[in-house]
C-alpha cells in the first residue's frame, strides 16, 4: 500500500524526531515528542521516543535512588565512624583513667604497708612503754600504801603530842602561877626587910643616943632607961618582923619546891614532846622516803607517759596517713568502679549506637519524576547541614542520620513512605513534602504516629495542623505582597490578571485567595480569569494563545500569574515564548531557572521569601560554603532550600533546648527557637499557627538566569493561614 505521506512531510517529521531525540539524549526528559498518530514508520518512532524518554525517566528515578542509598551508606558510615571515634576516645580516656586509678592504689598500698610497720613499730614500743608504766604504778601504789600507813601513824602520835603539849602548857600556867606568888611573897619579904631596915637604922641611933647620953654619964641613969625602954621595944619589933620573915620564907620554899615539881613535871612532858617530835620526824623521814620513790616513779611513769604520748601521737599520725591512704586506695577503688561502669556504658552504647545510636530524621523528597526539579535540591541542602551539625558533635551527643524517600512525584507515595519513616524505621523527625496535595496526604499518618513534619514549600493557607511546621508561606506572605505591589504604579499599574496553574489544590486554593482579594482592591470580574490544566500537562498552546487574546482585549496592562509547578514549568514558558506578557511565577526559583532556557524566563518576575541575590553576610557566608561543598561555583540556593535550612536548624535547636527528640516535646520547644534566616532577620515560628514569620521579596529573572530584586518587603510578615486559633488547637488534639 503506498503511503498517503508526502516525501517532504515524511522528512519533515524524521527531522523533527530526530531533534527530540537528540533533546533527550542530550538529557532533556521534559523534551516534547511531536504526537503522530496512524501506525506509520513515524508514528511508532515517536511512540518508541516517547517510551525511551519515559524509560529514562524511570532510570533516572533508579539512578537517583541508587545514589540516594549511596548517600545514606555514606551517612551510616560516617555515623559508624563517628560512634567509634567517640568509643576508642571513651576507651582511652578509660585506660588513663585506669592505669592512673591503678598507679594511685599501688602507690597508696605501698604508703599503706609502711605505714602498717611504723604502727606496727610504735605499737611496740607502746606496748613496751606500757608495762614500765604497769611496774611502775604499782611501786608507785606500794609507795602510796606505805605513805598511807605512815601518815595514819603520824596522825596518831601528832594527837598524843597534842595531848603532852596541852598537859605541858597546864603545867607551865601552873608554875607560872606559883612563880607569881613566890614572886608576891619576895615582894612582902622585900617590905620587911625595908621595915627591918628602918629599925636597925632607928636602933642605931639609939645606940648612938646611948652612947651620947653615956658620954654625960652623970646623970646616966635616966637617960639610959628611956633608951633601953626603946631598945627593948624596937627588939620586940625586929623579932616580930623576923617572925613574919621566917613565915615568908617558909611560904616562898614551899613555892619554890611546887615550882621545881612543876617544873620537873614539865621536863618530863617536854621529854615526852621531844620523843613524839622524834617519832615524828623518823615517820616524816619515812615519809619523805616514801615521797621521794613515789616522785621517783611518777618522774619514771611521766616520762614514760611522755614516751607513751610521742608514740601514741605517732600511731595517731600514722593512723590518720593511714587513713588518708586508705581513703586514697578506697577512692580509686571508686574510680575504678566507676571507670569500668564507664566502659561498659561505652561498650553498651557503642553496641546500642551501632544498632540505632544515630537519631534519624526523615526525607521525604522525590528524586525523580515531574517535581524532582525543585525537590532534590531540598534533600542536597538538608544533608549538607546534617553533615555540618555532626561535624559539631551532632545532637546530645550523637550523629543524626538522614533517611532518603524516593515519592517520585507520587502525591501517595508520600504517605506510604512517612508510615514506613514513621513506624518501621522510627525517624523523630519529617523535612518533605511538595505539593498540597502530598502534605495533606500525610497528614493522616502523622497524627497516627504523634510525628512532627518540617514543610518546606509555600500554600495555599487554610491550615494549621500542630503537627506541622509551615516553613514555607501562606499567599498573604508572598502572593498578596508582590501582586499589591505590580498594582501601584510603582509597581507597574498592573489592572488585568490572568491566572494559571495546574489542577491541583495549591493552584485552586491559592487562585480563589488571590481573587477575592483582588476583587476587594475593587478588580471587576471581566478583569479576571482562569485557566487550569492537568499535572503533567505538556500542550499548554491554547493556554498560551487565551492568555495574548485576554492581553489585547482589554483597557490597561496584564500580568499572567502562575502557579504552574514542576515539569509543566518546561512545557508552558517554551511554548509562551517570550515576556510580551509579563508572568508573575510563584513556582520558578533560582534551582528550576537554571535548568531553563534563560532567554524564555527574562522579563518576567517571581515572589518569594528569599532570592539568591540577598545582600547579606548570612547569605553570602551560606553561598560561599555551599558552592565549596558542591564543587561548583555557580551551584544556586533557592526559597524552599533557605526554609529547608531554617526547618533543620530550628529543629536543632529545639533538640539541644529539651535534651530530647521525641516530637511532642519538640512541638512545644519551637516558637521559643530563633534562627538567623540568609535574608538576615531572625526568624521563629508563631506559636498560635505553627508558621514562620518572613519578608517578602520580588524579583525579575535576567537573561543570564539571575533574579535581581525588585522590591522587597519593609520586615518580616506575619503568617495569615486563614485559620483561626481554636481549630488549630482542635487539629492538636
């Protein structure tokens, strides 16, 4: 049968095929193959591209898979190397320890055995010291019994002597007594003799008037008489007195032998004193004998109490040295226990981490199909800060492990794999996620599993689950901003809207908030319109020539915004062709505008949060480091990739504030984080939304594939999901 295909067209076609093929082979997976139908040699060969094409694809996803199980190899490896690098160093500081606790007790029951004999030694010599002071005492006690006996004996005669004195001194008042009256009655003798005296002396000189009157002798017979008469009469008187004088004398002898008795009465007492007096100085003599051996022997039983003493204080000393040495030894006996419970808790956590030491976080980003354009770069920069925080020493002591799932684009798929990260493999934490529709999906088994989820990407709003954190925004915080923005007429005075994306719940949600806030701003429904297609829509060429006609037909300037997302990014802006009509994309970042043509994008615009022209120390060092790592330096960071690095360094933090990873707790530590965003604001989630405060920022995309910043926001804006507080706290529960 002769085919109905001209030569020309036949050509024609081939060459078309052939173009795409080679678009393909040159690694272009989103090349478009012309659709030929019939069952012609073209039409197959275009089946059989497109089959290729598909085919790659899928050995992309399982290259992808292949270098992402090589990756956490990788990871585990480093992890193992990790754990035991912190072993051997747990194990060598164990063995100084050891050796030091070992050396400190050999060295103590050294100090300990010498300290034994010198106890040993003073003991003896106490001991010794001991039974002087035994013998001693008791010579000391004989001593004392004899002073005592002698003492009582001493008491004995000291009272008879008592008793001769008081007989002695009796005596003695009596002669004194008799004494006295000898004494009185010498006195009476003296007065009579004095008496005497005057009478001799009277009688004398009668004699001499005698002898006067016998010298006139005549008539001496007169005279004579009358002095014979007084003669006669001082006679009488001489023997009167020499009676009375006898009688005295007779008085003062009888005195004077009572004296003599008396006095020899008191010889004899005195006698008896003076044997007493002996009796007591040989007993004090004994005594002093007694005294002498009794000093003697407490002199001896003083030193050898001073010996006793020295040794005594010598014992103590080395009893306290003992002590101390004892509580030395017994210390590293301590330390050796505690170094030994210190090595097997490093041997059983060595053991513990080898099975499941690391703490293992979930990434959940697809690495092939539609959505591995913006999705892979997330995984690369969540790795490369999971590798710098382990080479600080990782979280409370460990390494954090990063487990890689593959969704492949498949919004199912993301719950499947976060039941699997979630329970079988225990992860603490989620970073994934694209698409609404993937994040939904897996909201069901977060709650199943209490898990937390770090979302990367910006939403439509109208969520607020406590189990996610929204690190990407809600339209109010990059939308809303940037088209309030085109509307002033420094902006661009834009007044016509055309909105497309794909059919799916971002693109509807994020169109019906942008609508009825352009219809506030007072936008009329004519100066509207919509346009969705299919994920994975290829043929976007009647949405393209809706979007020129929509252009000419109106008063007053248009501007398309897109919410076209992954692959479909390829398809639209080829076949768009140019910026005559400005788009405003939220979907295209630095990491998708570099797999583009570059000429396609100039002109149009882009909102985000972050663009990779920040002038910031923070994002500039953040460059510098990630174009080193990737050995590339035109590698690009993008918005979901900088909200990526705040998820992981805020979820850090929370790690280290509570000592934990387990999510519950980690929910609750987070709005007190703050991290130092690449823009250069410190940024921290609002606590009544789960959602991070953030600037707004617009670009233009340049025909080199930069994106210079347009305008940006005056700080940070607050998260306006579009839900209230209580159906959060609802969703909590």
């Amino acid at each position: 049968m002769v085919s109905s295909v001209s030569p020309f067209s036949r050509k024609s076609r081939l060459a078309e095929l052939a173009k795409v093929a080679e678009e393909i082979a040159a690694g272009d997976r989103f090349a478009k193959v012309p659709p030929i139908t019939g069952n012609s040699d073209e039409a197959r060969l275009a089946k059989a591209i497109d089959a290729m094409r598909r085919a790659l694809i899928d050995s992309d996803a399982a290259i992808a898979e292949q270098e992402a199980d090589r990756e956490v190899q990788e990871q585990r490896r480093r992890s193992m190397e990790s754990f035991v690098a912190k072993f051997e160093t747990t194990v060598s500081g164990v063995q100084s320890s050891l050796s030091q606790a070992a050396t400190g007790m050999r060295d103590a029951a050294g100090a300990l055995a010498a300290q034994a004999g010198t106890v040993a030694e003073k003991s003896a010599q106490v001991e010794s010291g001991a039974a002087v002071a035994t013998n001693e005492a008791a010579v000391l006690a004989e001593a004392a019994g004899q002073l005592d006996q002698s003492l009582g004996d001493l008491e004995g005669r000291v009272a008879r002597a008592a008793q001769v004195i008081a007989t002695a001194v009796q005596m003695v008042d009596s002669a004194d007594s008799t004494i006295r009256g000898l004494s009185e009655a010498a006195g009476r003798i003296g007065g009579m003799a004095h008496t005497i005296s005057d009478i001799a002396g009277q009688t004398r000189m009668l004699a001499l008037n005698a002898t006067i009157e016998a010298a006139r002798a005549g008539e001496a017979g007169k005279g004579f008489a009358v002095v014979a008469a007084e003669v006669k009469n001082l006679v009488a008187e001489t023997e009167k007195a020499t009676s009375a004088i006898d009688g005295r004398a007779t008085d003062i002898r009888q005195a004077t032998d009572q004296a003599v008795t008396a006095m020899n009465a008191i010889g004899q007492s005195m006698h008896e004193v003076n044997e007493l007096v002996a009796a007591v100085a040989a007993t004090m003599h004994q005594q002093s004998a007694a005294s002498r051996a009794i000093t003697d022997g407490v002199r001896r039983t003083a030193g050898e109490a001073d010996s006793m003493s020295a040794s005594i204080r010598e014992v103590a000393d080395a009893t306290v040295q003992t002590r101390a040495e004892a509580a030395g030894v017994r210390e590293a006996a301590g330390e050796l226990g505690r170094q030994s419970d210190t090595l097997g808790q490093a041997v059983t956590t060595f053991l513990d981490d080898i099975d499941h030491g690391a703490i293992r976080v979930g990434i959940v980003h697809s690495l092939s199909g539609g959505s591995a354009v913006g999705e892979r770069p997330l995984k690369d920069v969540l790795l490369a800060e999971i590798e710098a925080l382990n080479a600080k020493g990782g979280l409370l002591g460990r390494p954090v492990e990063a487990l890689l799932y593959n969704p492949r684009s498949d919004a199912d798929k993301y719950a499947q794999l976060a039941d699997k990260a979630l329970g079988e493999d225990r992860v603490q934490a989620l970073f994934g996620a694209w698409s609404s529709t993937s994040r939904k999906a897996m909201l069901p088994v977060l709650a199943r599993h209490d898990g937390l989820l770090f979302y990367p990407s910006q939403y439509e709003g109208a969520e607020a689950d406590s189990r996610v954190v929204y690190c990407g925004a809600p339209p109010n915080q990059q939308l809303l901003p940037a088209v309030e923005y085109l509307m002033s007429a420094q902006g661009g005075g834009f007044s016509r809207f055309y909105l497309v994306g794909n059919d799916t719940l971002y693109p509807r949600l994020t169109h019906k908030v942008l609508t009825d806030d352009l219809c506030r701003r007072g936008v009329p429904a004519s100066s509207l319109r919509e346009t969705l297609l299919p994920v994975g829509a290829d043929d976007w060429s009647k949405v393209v020539a809706d979007i020129r006609a929509f252009a000419r037909a109106g008063n007053g300037k248009t501007l398309v915004v897109s919410t076209v997302g992954g692959d479909s990014n390829f398809h639209f802006f080829r076949q768009l062709g140019g910026s005559d009509v400005p788009v405003l994309t939220v979907s295209i970042g630095e990491a998708e505008a570099a797999l583009l043509d570059p000429k396609l994008l100039s002109g149009h615009m882009v909102a985000w949060n972050y663009l990779m022209s920040v002038d910031s120390p923070e994002n500039q060092d953040f460059l510098q480091q990630w174009r080193q790592r990737c050995g590339d330096p035109k590698a690009v960071v993008n918005d979901a990739m900088e909200a990526s690095v705040m998820a992981l360094r805020l979820w850090a933090q929370a790690v280290e504030a509570t000592g934990t990873t387990r999510p519950a707790e980690i929910r609750t530590a987070l709005p007190a984080q703050k991290t130092r965003s690449l823009t250069g604001f410190d940024v921290s989630i609002d606590a009544t939304n789960n959602h991070l405060h953030k600037p707004c920022l617009l670009g233009r995309l340049q025909s080199d594939g930069s994106i210079s910043i347009l305008w940006r926001s005056a700080g940070l804006i607050a998260p306006e999901p579009g839900i209230a507080p209580p159906v959060l706290a609802q969703a909590a529960e």
